[in-house]
C-alpha cells in the first residue's frame, strides 16, 4: 500500500497505450505527478498542469499518503498557475480538503487571481468548506496561526 | 456571416483541454479581456467535460460571430447574428460563439438540467446553469436518444 517514494508511477497496460499515443501527438505524459513539499509541519504544493481525472485521482492518493507519513497538520495548495477553475477542478479541491479533514489536516487554498475568482462567483461554484487566502505567505500565516490555537479551531491533536 | 475558427474532436479528457486552450486564445485574438476569456474557457471547458461524461464523443466548435445593426451596422437586424452576408465587423459587434454537439443519450429534462444542484454525472451539477450565466446568449437542443447541442455566444464590449 505504501510505496517508499511519493514520485513512484505506476505503469499499467492502459497508461502505457495512452502515453504512446500522446507521445504521438507531442504532449507531455498524463503520468505525470504533482510534487508536494513540506515546510515545517505543513504540506505544500503548486498545480501547475491541467488536471484531467486521472492526474487528479494520483493526485487526492499521494497528498493522503504524503499527510500520513509526514503527519503534517495542514495543507497548502497554490492554484495560481491554474487559468481555468471549472466544476471538476472544484469537485477535486473540495474533496481534498474534506479527506485532509478527516485526517486532522487543515487546508488552505492560495492564489485565486481575480478573473477566476470573478468567474468562480458567476458560474455559481462554492469553495464549501475550504480555507482561501491571497498567497502562499498569508496562507502561511494562517495555518501557523491555527497552530498556534488562534483560530479557536484546535483539535487537539498530538504535537510530534 | 460565420466564420469557422476552430473544430475540436472531444473524445477523451485531454480534448477538453486543448478545447478550453484553443477558446481561451481565439478570445484573446479577438481582443476579449482576461475575465472574459477565462468566462468562455471555463464555458468550453465545462460543455467539453459535459460531451465526455454523458455523450462518450462529440465535436465542440469555436466561431467568430457579428451582430448587425448593433452600432449603425446595414445588416437586417437579426439578433441571432447569423446574418447572411460578409462583413464581419464592419459596423457591428463580434463576438466568440461556441458549439458544442453529440450524439449522446440526449437530455430528458433540460429545465432541471439548467437548475443548479441538478447532476446525473455525480458532478457539482451546477455545469449548464452556470455555463447559461457566464455568457451573453445560450441556446440548447436535446432529444432523448439522439443527442445534444448547445450553443452559447459571447459578445465583445465595446
């Protein structure tokens, strides 16, 4: 279940298939994954590719297992290389911040540029449950402060 | 006049982003803002993502479209802007319009289709309704077995 290293792909007959014919067509492989960094005892990562179902599935699995081997309380996601934030991107985000929950994990979304955030309005999208901030520092900030008991939300976890 | 721009074939997950790709820059081409062009990316992206889920394949199209008499224009006035003739932004106001068709199961309801909340996909379920808000015109079509088009404009400020 747990692999030694977060960056390991798995290579299955369909993945393989997929790849040649996007080698074909002159993309970059779908097997490609997003890095996840830790800074202090919090998790960060940056979107910087189009996620399409499967890349956000690997995605959701190495942020848990990542949460789980690392024990960090809280989650950063910068989405500010992201231009477009449709439905499915919501749903992937939501859902993440709501496993991360479960594991004690608090998530913070940072970098919404100001035409996402006016288009995310208007379609009608919510960011239910999830934490925003302006960028990676506020976003910082506000889950040091969590920490730190600020925010009254202590769940009373173990300090390692 | 309608000039085609751009024809994508929407079988897999990917064509959705090429789809949103190409609509994000036809728009700015055509001298959209950046809050407009990311409306008519997310549109695209989402009427893509809707031919994938429920249709398997389908074609989605990116044209740009004038609307007559809009300033001064000699055009016959046809709010459709589909007019006949070929003066594409002489005296009137362009526009992206994109058309989204499958041949999928079609949609029972479209009423509740457009409602938020509504999905049969497992997704947000707010997709039509609000592709409907981010644009200035939409239009859909379904019949049950058949399949579904949707086309949906948006007109350049001036």
């Amino acid at each position: 279940m747990k692999s030694g290293s977060v960056l390991t792909a798995g290579s299955e007959h369909a993945e393989e298939t997929k790849r040649t014919r996007m080698a074909e067509r002159g993309e970059r492989p779908a097997s490609e994954r997003i890095p996840i960094l830790q800074i202090e005892d919090f998790l960060l990562t940056s979107i910087q590719v189009p996620l399409h179902d499967r890349l956000a599935l690997q995605f959701q699995r190495d942020l848990l297992q990542t949460i789980e081997r690392t024990r960090a309380k809280g989650l950063l996601i910068d989405i500010t290389a992201i231009d477009v934030v449709d439905s499915f991107i919501t749903r992937i985000l939501v859902e993440i911040a709501k496993m991360a929950s479960l594991m004690g994990v608090k998530t913070v979304i940072v970098g919404l540029r100001p035409e996402i955030s006016i288009t995310l309005v208007e379609f009608g999208v919510e960011f239910n449950g999830i934490k925003t901030a302006l960028n990676l520092e506020k976003g910082l900030e506000m889950l040091r402060a969590w920490r730190k008991g600020d925010y009254g939300e202590n769940y009373g976890e173990n300090r390692d | 006049m309608v000039k085609i721009m751009v024809k994508i074939e929407i079988k897999e997950e990917y064509d959705i982003v090429t789809a949103r790709v190409s609509a994000k820059e036809e728009a700015r081409k055509l001298g959209f803002g950046i809050v407009d062009q990311t409306r008519i990316a997310t549109a695209v992206s989402e009427l893509a993502r809707n031919i994938v889920d429920y249709a398997g394949e389908g074609v989605i199209e990116i044209n740009i479209v004038d609307k007559k008499g809009v300033v001064g224009g000699s055009g016959s006035g046809s709010s459709e802007g589909r007019g006949g003739d070929n003066d594409i932004g002489r005296g009137g106001c362009l526009g992206l319009e994109i058309i989204a068709v499958d041949n999928g199961p079609g949609i029972e309801d479209i009423e509740k289709a457009l409602e938020d909340g509504y999905s049969t996909g497992g997704g947000l379920g707010i997709g039509l309704g609000g592709v409907r808000r981010l644009m200035d015109e939409f239009e859909i079509q379904s019949k049950v077995g058949e399949g579904t088009k949707v086309r949906v404009v948006k007109w350049k400020q001036i």
